[in-house]
C-alpha cells in the first residue's frame, strides 16, 4: 500500500522534473568527484628507456663509468653474479621480461627490476627514492623485490640453500686439504653484527649492545674457501656474543641426536670422530672447533698463518 502511494507521489510531472534535476545534479557531483581522482592520480611520463641506457652505461658497457669494486660496493654483490641472477629470472619468469605494456611503451628491463630490488635490500632505502634514478615507481619497486625475493628462492634454493650433500663434502674436503693443508675441514664458522637501520623503537634497547652503540642483528655463518655460505643464524635478541648465538644455534643439532657422519682420521697421532670448523679463540674447546688466537710461539704463528 505504501509503494502505491510512493508511485502516486511521483506519477506527476512536477515530481518527475523534480527527479531530473535530482539526477542532473548526483551526475554531475559524479562527474566532478571523477576528475578529481583523475587529477590526483596522474600518470608521470617516465623515459624508461633513457634510464635503462643510463644505467647499462654507467655500469654494464665495456668502458663503464663506475668499475667493479664500485658495483660491487653499492649492490652488494659482483656483477657476475648480478647477471647471473638477472638472466635466469628473465628466463623463468613473465615479470622480468621486458614487454610493452597496453599503450605499446616498452616496460622496464630485467636489470632495471633487479637493481632496484638490490638497492632497496642493501641499503633499506624507501622505495620512492629509487624514482630519481630508475625511474622506478613505488608500487613498482615493491612488485619488484616481492617477486625478486620469491623467485631467487625459488631458482637456487636447491643449489645453495641448503646443507652441503656428501658430494659437497668431500669437495670442501679436498679443497681445504690442497689448498690449506687441513684434512676433514667443512669451513670457517665466525659471528658478525648487522647494522639495523629500520629497528623500531621498541626493540632498539633489546638489539643494541654497548660496544656497538647501535641496533645490529648478530649473525652466525659457515662459509667454505669459495664463499659459499651454506649455514647462517641470526634473529637472537639480547646482547650475546658468538658463544651465546652457538648455544641457540641448530648447527650441532645432527650431533646432539646422533645423526652426524662419523669420519675418523688421525693428526699428529690423535684420532678424532667428527669433522670440524675453523673460527676464532672465543669458542669452546670443542673436537669439532680448530681455534687459533694470539701466536706466540713459533709453532703457533705457523698454525695461525696456516689459518
């Protein structure tokens, strides 16, 4: 009965010029509403091409502007490696290929993504400072190192994140054996503490220890004659030194439930079980851990030159 007497009141042609004009007026508050986000989401005409060319330039061509120590430094890593990661996430994957986009503009290259990438992780800067130089958007520059980091974990996890195969062992054997003169080492083992940046104020007193006088997060790490770090550990809150990090660590752990190698071999006499680490005089006197500290003797100094 009440829809009746609504249609009723509508039905004449008063209200419906009324209606119009309600009508006329909502299109054009639209309308305007319209422009307004139109004005304040304008497209910046980037020259990704002239960036990309900039930066083949200034560190890719055979007469580059910056040599290799100064990529090296800014990227942190060589450019062989840089090429190497860039290349096979072009291969693999849709995102980093350089396609045109809907307007036929030709998008950003695969080293132009992964530069940005790079420079973001090593230096923590915000994304819209990449704009400048690369010509980056934010909300590209965030596409960027989301798929950066998924799809490097997804390409060489199976290669290098990851514990070393027996394979891998008796490699690292062989190498440290020929080149140092240690039988049965799997690497060097040593601590070290990163600069955080970003660390929030709550947790600033948790992660600052004295001598370092700034937020760091300590990170324990094995790395073999070639540089291949396959343990790292790091995250532990509180000021800890290497011996604290090691009791937290889950290096031990196929020792501690009986599941590591038993590889006996003798030195100077003595047998000894396990395989086992170079690193500094701070740790325990452990079988597995081979420590050097200050030389003082003439065997010693041989021993730490050695090392």
């Amino acid at each position: 009965m009440e829809d009746l007497e609504v249609l009723k009141f509508f039905d004449s042609d008063d209200d419906g010029e009324f209606i119009s004009t309600f009508f006329n007026v909502m299109q054009h508050i639209h309308d305007k509403e319209s422009s307004n986000v139109a004005r304040t989401r304008a497209v910046i005409n980037r020259d990704l091409r002239a960036a990309h060319d900039l930066l083949v330039r200034d560190y890719f061509t055979d007469n580059c502007l910056y040599n290799e120590n100064a990529f090296e430094r800014r990227f942190r890593l060589n450019k062989t490696i840089f090429l190497r990661i860039s290349n096979a996430l072009e291969a693999r994957y849709n995102f980093f290929k350089q396609k045109p986009d809907p307007r036929g503009r030709m998008s950003f290259s695969n080293i132009q993504k992964c530069a940005v990438t790079l420079r973001y992780l090593g230096y923590g800067i915000a994304f819209d400072a990449s704009d400048e130089y690369f010509k980056v958007s934010e909300r590209t520059s965030i596409d960027c190192v989301d798929w950066f980091c998924a799809c490097v974990y997804e390409v060489f996890h199976q290669e290098y994140l990851r514990k070393p195969t027996p394979r891998d062992i008796e490699r690292l054997y062989s190498a440290h054996e020929e080149r140092h003169g240690f039988p049965v080492m799997l690497g060097s083992l040593d601590c070290m503490h990163v600069t955080w940046g970003k660390c929030s104020n709550a947790w600033c007193g948790q992660f600052t220890r004295v001598d370092i006088g700034e937020p760091s997060i300590i990170l324990e790490a094995v790395a073999s004659q070639d540089l291949w770090i396959w343990h790292s550990f790091f995250g532990v809150a509180r000021s800890n030194n290497d011996i604290n990090v090691l009791g937290q660590s889950p290096l031990f752990n196929n020792f501690w439930n009986g599941k590591a190698p038993d590889i006996t071999f003798t030195v100077n006499g003595h047998s000894y079980k396990y395989n086992y680490y170079l690193c500094d005089g701070i740790y325990p006197d452990y079988s597995t851990f081979m420590t050097y500290s200050v030389p003082r003797s003439e065997k010693e100094k041989l021993l730490t030159k050695r090392q």
